[in-house]
C-alpha cells in the first residue's frame, strides 16, 4: 500500500535528520548488538565459522548451510550499515531468512569498519573472502560458477567494487551479483545529479545528510571519491562485468545512483536487470520474510539465480 500522510509523519519523527552518526557511530552499534534479531534452529541451519587472511588479520566468516538446500549456488553476503555499522552478528537472521528463501549456503562478511579502518580497508576485506572462495572453491565443495556476489546499501557497493577489482586483478571474475538498494555514487548533497537525494533525503528512514556523513567517516581523503572501488560510478570502465541484478526502493536516496550503475553496465554490454520495489524505503530487505515486499524480493531473486543456473 502507498505511504499515507500519518505514516509519512512517523517516518519524518523517525528520520533523526539531526543526530550526527560521526558522533553517535559506537552508540548505534551497541543498539544494533544488543537489538540484531537472531535465527538459530539447528534443525534448519549448519552454521560454520570461518576465518580468512587479509594481510596482517583475520577476516571472520559465517556460513549458513540450510538443511534444505535446493542449490548448489554459494550467495557470499556484503552487509550494509554505510561501512561504520552492521556486523555478520547484526545480520544474522537476514542471512538465515536468505539460506532459507533461496536454497543457497549465505557465507557472510565481516570487514572492518570505519571510521577505526578506512578504505580501501572493507573491499580489500571482501575480495580477499571473494577470492578464497573463486581459488579454493573444494573449501565449499562448489564451482567457481556458483559463487553469487550480493550486498546491500553498503554492501551493494562492495559486491560492486570486488566485481570490478577482480576484473581488474585478472586472478577470478564472479558470473553473478545481486546489489540491493546499493551505495554507487558520492555526492549527496542538494548538487547531485540525482533527483532521489533531493526528493528522498528526508522523511524516509535514511537521509542525504546521514549517506554524507558516512562517506566522510569512510574515506581517507577527499580523492577517494574518484575511486571506482570507493564509488563504482566513478568507474571509467563498465565491461566485462557480472551479469547484475539490482534492486531499489522506490522511497530511498539511493535509488537513482543504483538503477544508474544498472543501466552502465547495461550499455557497456553486459546482462542486467533493474528492479524499482514500489512503496519501499531503504533497509527493508532487514524486515522479516512475512512482509510482501521482503516476499516479493526474494521472488526476484530466486527467478534471477534460476536463470542463471
């Protein structure tokens, strides 16, 4: 159903526009510790943790192995929280709803978080995760063709930038990536070519203010922002690419920097898809499997993988 005046009223009170997350940042994660909605049923899930070398420390890993695993396909989860917040503990649950939902193994990311590490401290996490599992695939006892990237919000970004730091590596190249409601641009201010950051940026949840504010804590320097790894957009090169499912809500900041990265790789040749969810803020994908519009994704999902199986 459409977003009506009362609701639209709760979500102006919930917006928050003037909390300053570079301020409240350890706050927002203690909440998220203490509130992060769990699945543990060791009837449905095997759940295994993993550990992968990146450098000098470890990157923890946490796969879901659904006891009715209807795929051979591995979804290798990016998390969202604008890269200062979300753990794989305060995804738990969305990872055991996603194994559920779609018959796959979820192995999950837990990169490190700004502002304590800035980029390109979380893609170099996540590619090096994405690249144990393209060269070790007997870890899972899968092909390399199984490997599906997906993230949301922030973790849209980083399935993004390890689709494009591995074409530009040369040592793997994912066949699929899902990027829902994905963080690709960086500008959010009232100057962006975007119409959604102006008519989204307040009222809905999450605002142009809070997006900018983790771009700050997240980069090094202001030329970060020219990184494609950093902002895909930026990317001056589209091919070769994954073939992409992305996914916005219609009432998010985001949703025009997303369906813009679909339609560049689009041009660029290779196989997209653009879902717009009608009615949808930002962060639904979190909600519970019973709301429509959390169905209806996974619907989308599951045609995306079953076509490209």
């Amino acid at each position: 159903m459409a977003i009506n005046k009362v609701m639209q009223a709760a979500l102006s009170v919930l917006s928050y526009p003037e909390i300053d997350i570079k301020k409240t940042y350890l706050v927002e994660r203690e909440i998220q510790r203490l509130t992060a909605r769990r699945r543990r049923n060791s009837e449905l899930y095997r759940i295994w943790e993993h550990k992968v070398r990146c450098k000098n420390h470890e990157v923890p890993v946490r796969i879901f192995t659904p006891s009715d695993r209807r795929r051979s396909s591995v979804l290798l989860f990016f998390h969202g929280g604008g890269w200062v917040t979300g753990t794989i503990d305060s995804y738990d649950a969305v990872c055991a709803d996603m194994a559920a939902m779609t018959g796959c193994v979820v192995a999950s990311v837990d990169y490190r978080l700004a502002p304590e590490h800035r980029f390109p401290a979380a893609p170099e996490d996540c590619y090096a995760v994405a690249r144990e599992l393209f060269l070790n695939s007997a870890l899972l006892g899968i092909q390399e063709s199984d490997i599906v990237l997906i993230g949301d919000s922030a973790g849209g970004n980083l399935a993004a930038a390890v689709s494009l730091m591995a074409r530009d590596f040369g040592e793997f190249l994912p066949r699929r990536q899902i990027l829902i409601y994905p963080a690709t641009g960086y500008d959010h201010t009232e100057t962006s070519i975007f119409p959604s950051v102006r008519e989204n940026g307040t009222g809905y949840l999450l605002t142009s203010k809070r997006v900018c504010d983790y771009l700050a804590l997240y980069q090094n320097s202001e030329k970060d922002r020219n990184n494609p790894y950093f902002a895909p957009l930026a990317a001056l090169n589209f091919s070769n690419q994954p073939d992409t499912l992305v996914i916005t809500a219609q009432y998010c900041p985001l949703r025009d920097e997303g369906e813009e990265y679909g339609r560049k790789l689009r041009d660029a040749g290779n196989n997209v898809k653009i879902s717009r969810m009608p009615d949808a803020l930002h962060g639904y994908f979190s909600l519970p499997v019973r709301f429509a519009l959390v169905k209806e994704t996974y619907a989308i999902i599951n045609r995306f993988l079953e076509e490209g199986a």
